[in-house]
C-alpha cells in the first residue's frame, strides 16, 4: 500500500534517510509477501538494527529542534509497523519491538470508543488487560533493544492508558443497574449493525433486537431510569438517549434494509471485504494467519479512516455521507479494527516455522483433555494413537532442539511445555486405565 502523502523532508540528511527507510519497508516487504519460505530471526534482525540506526541519526538531526512530520516519519512508521508484526510471526512476542503494531491498533480502538461514546466495561476490560501486559513487557525489555524504540514505544502506551482512563470515568457515572442496562443496548446496537450489513439482511433479527429495547424503554418512568426508592438513577439521562438511538437505528436499519447508495457502494464493498477476510482468519488463525499479512489489511483500513472529513466521508462531488451511510462505515471500519486486535492477541510466542507442531500438539492435548473429562479410556490400548503421534513428534527433535532446515526457530520452551503437558495427560489416562482394568478383574474374581 502506498505511504499516504506527507511533504517531503527539507534537510538533505533527512533525505538520506528516507531514501535508506524507503529501501529497508520494500524489503520488508519482499519479505513479507515471499511464501515459499519460513522467515527467519536473522532476517528480521537485520532489518531491525538497519532501522534503530536511522532512528538513532534521525534523532541526532533533530535534537533541540520543532518537529514537523514529514514524509520520513510516515515511511518510517511502516518500517516499525511491519517489524513488530514480523516480530509477531517469529513468536517473539513478549518482546518490545512486537509491542509497537499493538499499540497502535488499541490507539485507533480507544479513539474510535472515544469518538463514538459508546462502548461497554468489557471492551475497556479487554483493551486493560491488553495494555498491563504490555506494560510488563517494557518492563522486562531486553536492554539491547534500542532506547529509542523504547522510548517511542513508552509514550505511545502512556497516551493508550490516558484514553482508556478517561473512557473508565464516563462508566462509572453511570449508577447500579444503569451499566448493565448499558453494556445491554451497546450490544443490541452493535448486533443491528451487523444484521445491516450481512450479504442476505434479515428484517426479523432486526425486529427481534428492536423488541429487546422496547421492553428496556417501557422499563422507564416518564422517561428516566429509577431505584426502588423512585429516585432518578445517576446516568439516566445517558442511557436514555442511547434507547432513543437504539430505537431510531433500528428503524432506518428496517427501513433501508442494507441498500447503500451508488456514491458509496464501492468503498462499503471493500469494507465489508476486509471484514469478512478479517473474521474468516479469525476462526482459522491458527493455521492460516502469518502476522504480517495484517500490515495490509491495517494500512487499508488506516487510508479509510483517514480520508474522513470532520468524521465523515464525502462523496465524489464532496457531499457527506447521510447518516445511515457513516454509521454503516463506521461500523465496518471498527469491526475490522477489532478483528485486528484480537488476531494480534491471539499470536502464539512460537516462531512461525514451529506452528504446524505447535498446534498439532494444541489439537492432541484438547483431544486428551476430552478424554479425560469424559471419564478416560476402558483399556490403555485406546491411547495407542495419541502415544504414537506424540513420539513422532519427540522424534523431530535434534538435541533436545526442534530444527526446521537447519535453524532453530523460536519458541522451542513452549513447544516442548505443551509436549510435556501431552505427555502427562498420557501418562494420566494409562493410570486411570490400568486401575479400571485391575478393579474389573477384582470384580470378575
């Protein structure tokens, strides 16, 4: 995707530098898109050290001077973009660098909440937790790591945690049962929304929804939320506005039933795209998803949101978008932004190369788990498969160690703990089976 348009730097060393970031991105790049191979650590430290030294000259230049972003600080945004994904994917993700494409994927959410105004505690709960432990991450940063990329990588968690926190004050205005009345209509609004965009528009779902916020509003006296006592509830007049926002979406969803003008339908089109890619990886991630194929979807996203005007999008005659079009967008653009998040929290700490024995061994132990859940097995010959796949997999490794072409990928402490893990359960069940086996001969005896 290209980088979007930024004046160009006027200070010639500047320019060197960006003509050194603008190689190492394509690169980075090449690298990103060549499927044919595992990525490998090296790979991406090289690159990483390249770009820390930019950083490091490009702070040098700039020292003691008003900073006004050029060209160099979009390209290099790439650069640190596509490192941390590829950080990520060689499953060192508890390291800083992997921290930087997180970091902005939860700015952009809690900007979005913010914009919005409406959003419940578990998506703040969630977005928390995230940042706590990225905040351990920093803390336990390996001390090689460039202080710059710490520093940048510190100011941008602070600024995370100042808008988480002024979004937590807005809900705790809201009084006893008011925020899970809230938390209540966030959902049923966010459920329309996606009723309005799904390939075949359904108007009873619609209607359903439509229904759970009339008995909500027929819950109101003379229009507020009151206690036991017939005190008006702090908050009231909150989520009383939100009910009327639920009831008049869901009559312009009904309404308009999916219809988006001709003036926008390209632009929904490719939202609703993205979306659906987004979601798909998001069920199979697992065995599909290699990090940096988010940096595309991202960048797509980033050049939609930020073509907005005044939080609107124009058509091609710069009219803005009625309201059921903005919203739909806006819709699309968060959920997809969502998806983002929770593939990124989803990676695993394995290297990329590991991940077909990782999740093989993922597979194996939730099978024993049921297993065991269900009460074990009869006889220990019923464990035959499971002992079998787990030492073919014992087997691969070289020394102790999991090769993959003559490298030893990250992530072999977590391969080898879920290993251990499988075998224990192993071991478990054999146990349990060989002591039913011997209380059946007591019994026959």
């Amino acid at each position: 995707m290209e980088t979007p348009a930024m004046p160009m730097p006027k200070d010639e060393r500047e320019q060197a530098i960006l003509n050194k970031l603008s190689a190492i991105r394509d690169q980075l790049l090449l690298l990103k898109r060549d499927r044919t191979k595992y990525i490998r650590t090296q790979d991406v430290i090289i690159h990483y050290e390249e770009v820390v030294e930019q950083v490091k000259e490009l702070n040098e230049i700039r020292k003691g001077e008003k900073v006004t972003e050029t060209r160099v600080d979009r390209v290099l945004e790439s650069c640190l973009q596509l490192l941390s994904l590829f950080f990520m994917t060689i499953g060192r993700t508890q390291e800083a660098p992997a921290a930087y494409a997180l970091t902005s994927t939860i700015k952009r959410l809690l900007d979005h909440l913010t914009e919005a105004n409406l959003y419940s505690a578990k998506d703040l709960n969630s977005m928390a937790h995230t940042l706590s432990q990225l905040d351990k991450v920093m803390t336990a940063t390996d001390p090689s790591h460039s202080p710059y990329i710490i520093e940048l990588l510190a100011n941008r968690l602070e600024l995370c945690h100042r808008s988480l926190d002024n979004l937590k004050k807005r809900l705790d205005d809201l009084q006893d049962p008011l925020q899970s009345i809230h938390e209540k209509l966030v959902s049923i609004l966010r459920s329309m929304s996606l009723a309005n965009t799904k390939a075949k528009f359904s108007a009873s779902e619609v209607q359903r929804l439509q229904t759970q916020v009339k008995e909500i509003d027929e819950s109101r006296v003379n229009g507020n939320f009151v206690g036991p006592d017939g005190e008006v509830l702090r908050g009231s007049e909150r989520v009383s506005r939100l009910v009327d926002v639920c009831l008049k979406w869901s009559e312009i969803v009904l309404e308009r039933q999916g219809v988006i003008p001709e003036a926008f339908k390209s632009r929904h089109e490719q939202l609703v795209s993205i979306r659906n890619e987004l979601e798909k990886l998001s069920i199979t991630q697992a065995w599909s998803l290699r990090e940096t194929d988010l940096y595309d979807y991202q960048r797509e996203l980033d050049k939609i949101d930020e073509s907005r005007v005044d939080g609107n999008w124009l058509d091609n005659e710069g009219k803005p978008a009625e309201l059921y079009v903005q919203r739909t967008l806006l819709y699309l653009v968060r959920r997809s932004y969502g998806y983002i998040y929770y593939l990124m929290i989803s990676s695993e700490p394995v290297s990329e190369a590991l991940l077909p024995i990782y999740n093989q061994l993922q597979t194996l132990k939730r099978c024993l788990m049921e297993v065991k859940d269900s009460g074990g097995v009869s006889s220990v010959r019923e464990l035959y498969p499971y002992s079998m796949k787990l030492n073919s997999i014992d087997n691969m490794r070289v020394d102790g160690k999991f090769m993959v072409g003559g490298d030893i990928p990250e992530g072999q402490g977590s391969v080898s703990a879920l290993l251990a893990e499988c075998y224990d359960l192993t071991y478990e069940l054999k146990v349990m089976a060989a002591e039913m086996e011997e209380s059946e001969k007591d019994g026959s005896s």
